[in-house]
C-alpha cells in the first residue's frame, strides 16, 4: 500500500533528517515536504517510530496516510508544460 509522509518542521537540521530518512527507506519526494511510497503496515508503522524519534522534542508534525491503490488512482495530478 502506497503512503504519503507529509511533515512541517521549522528547524532545517531536523528537516533534512527527516527528508534524508524518508529517502533512506525508498520513499519519493512529491513536495518539499511530502514523500510517497510502497510500505506495508508493519514498515510503516517502523518509519513513524524513527521518524518521531528523529525529530525528538523539537517542534514540528509528521503525519502519515496509507492510500490504497484505487484511491491513489484517483489522485488529481496536473502537468506542467514549459
């Protein structure tokens, strides 16, 4: 199942932590702030964990969406043409 990490964290340290953690397990960026990829529940489940412990005290919001495949389908995405 396809899952969409998004975060808003003010600091840039733990803000790059996060986003190289997201790429360390595969994942896509999308957004600056938004990945998505393919993770099972138990993986997801083992991604939030880092990721919170990551962030630790500091301030900020993780969030994370598991989409299943027909809704993902149904995601509206624009091209952009240059």
């Amino acid at each position: 199942m396809q899952t969409l990490v998004i975060y808003d964290i003010p600091d840039d340290k733990k803000r790059l932590q996060i986003s190289e953690r997201c790429k360390d397990w595969g994942l896509t960026r999308i957004q600056y702030s938004a990945f998505i990829g393919d993770l099972n529940h138990n993986r997801r489940d083992e991604l939030f964990q880092k990721l919170r412990r990551t962030l630790g005290r500091e301030e900020g919001n993780i969030r994370l969406y598991p989409i299943c495949d027909k809704d993902l389908k149904l995601a509206w995405i624009p091209m952009l043409v240059f």
